[in-house]
C-alpha cells in the first residue's frame, strides 16, 4: 500500500489547507480530565465543547483517533457488552462545521452505503472500494448528512477528488458533534454499509492487521498541541 501511494499519491479528503489551516489535537482518553460524562452524554454540550477548543485555538479542523482507547463511548448502550465494551476506536475523526465538503482521496467504486440510525452510530455511510494494482482497499465515510445518500447506487464510479457528501448534524449523523469518521480496511468480511469503527481492546491485533491508518492518505501536519 504505501509504495502504491508513494508512486500515486493519494488526493484530498476534505478542504486542508496546510499552508493556512491548524489542526487541533482530541485526546478522548482517561488522561483527558477536563471532559466530563455529563459534557459528552448530551450532543449539544459535547458539540459546543468541540467548537470552544477548535475557536480558541483558531483552528478549523480537529484530528484524532486512531487505535486510541476511549471513554466517551459510554454515553451509548451500542459500545456496551457483558464481556467487555467496544472502547478501541479504529479510524481518524475529522472534527468540522456540519455541511463540509468530503472527497475521495482515490479512484474506485461505491461499495456500499447505508443511514446507520442509532444512537451514537454512524449515521450516513459511505463505503468506496479502491484497486491499487490489485490491492484492494476500502475506505468509509461516516457521520455524513442524508443527502449525501440521494443518488447513489453501487457500482457507480468515483474519482480522485470526487466529492461524495457533506458532513451531517448532530440530528441525522448518530447523534455526534459534527465530524468524519474516516477508516480505511483490507477486507469488508462481507458487511454492506457498515463496518465497526469501534472494538474491544482486545480485540486490537485483529484489527491491527485489517485497517491501516488513514494517516498515510491523509498525511496531516502535526496539530498545534501535539
């Protein structure tokens, strides 16, 4: 993949600009003290706690996630189980404005899609399939607006830059301040529209060896607090 990558680099996802635009870092850890379950339970004060940090470091995206053990998934019974929680979160989060713009940062295919409508889940989904010179890759696109499902059917083809959608709000995305839920996998296990973006900790070398991270698309700069 990444040699694939280094001779086609891979386009934009959303509308950085690295010259001009800063990232902030999310840390949504057990050391993130300040962030309290109350604050995360309700969307609106989780939403306005996400736009706080991103104004007060004038930042337009924040950035995320991946492989970072969680807490906030305790706001949905849809992380929980007997056994052990779902805390492990397997892509990059985008944090932005609702209605920003999202791309395929490569050539494919619609996959599949799908409005996963629970609390606390993706919400619209997209799924686009990639053959890099018989590599197959898959990326997913969650928390996107509903709009971004009107049209589509599988097969379509999508390419480099394509937009595929909008960020959603937090009343059709699952619930979330706004933001993408960007995560890239080898093998789909015959799912449609779905893939979990979340896994138990021990679950972790599984999904180590499926989803690489998205940060060899991205190819962010390090965020202002890192």
């Amino acid at each position: 993949m990444s040699a694939y990558l280094s001779a086609h680099p891979a386009g934009k996802v959303i509308d950085f600009n690295p010259q001009t635009d800063r990232l902030y870092h999310f840390d949504f850890t057990s050391t993130n003290t300040e962030l309290d379950s109350a604050t995360i339970s309700d969307t609106s004060s989780f939403s306005c706690w996400i736009n706080n940090k991103l104004h007060t470091n004038n930042c337009l995206y924040g950035i995320g996630g991946y492989m970072e053990h969680r807490t906030l998934y305790a706001r949905s019974p849809l992380f929980d189980a007997e056994d052990e929680p779902r805390r492990l979160h397997l892509g990059i989060d985008i944090w932005a404005k609702a209605g920003t713009r999202v791309y395929s940062p490569l050539p494919g295919i619609v996959h599949s899609f799908n409005d996963n409508n629970n609390f606390g889940d993706y919400g619209p989904t997209i799924i686009l399939e990639h053959d890099l010179e018989g590599l197959k890759l898959y990326s997913l696109y969650g928390h996107l607006s509903r709009k971004s499902l009107k049209g589509l059917s599988i097969g379509h083809p999508v390419g480099k830059e394509d937009q595929i959608g909008w960020l959603g709000i937090e009343d059709e995305n699952g619930h979330w301040p706004p933001h993408l839920h960007l995560q890239l996998m080898f093998d789909m296990e015959g799912m449609q529209g779905d893939y979990p973006g979340v896994c138990r900790f021990s679950e972790k070398e599984k999904y180590l060896k499926n989803i690489p991270d998205p940060q060899l698309i991205l190819k962010f700069p390090k965020a202002v607090n890192e």
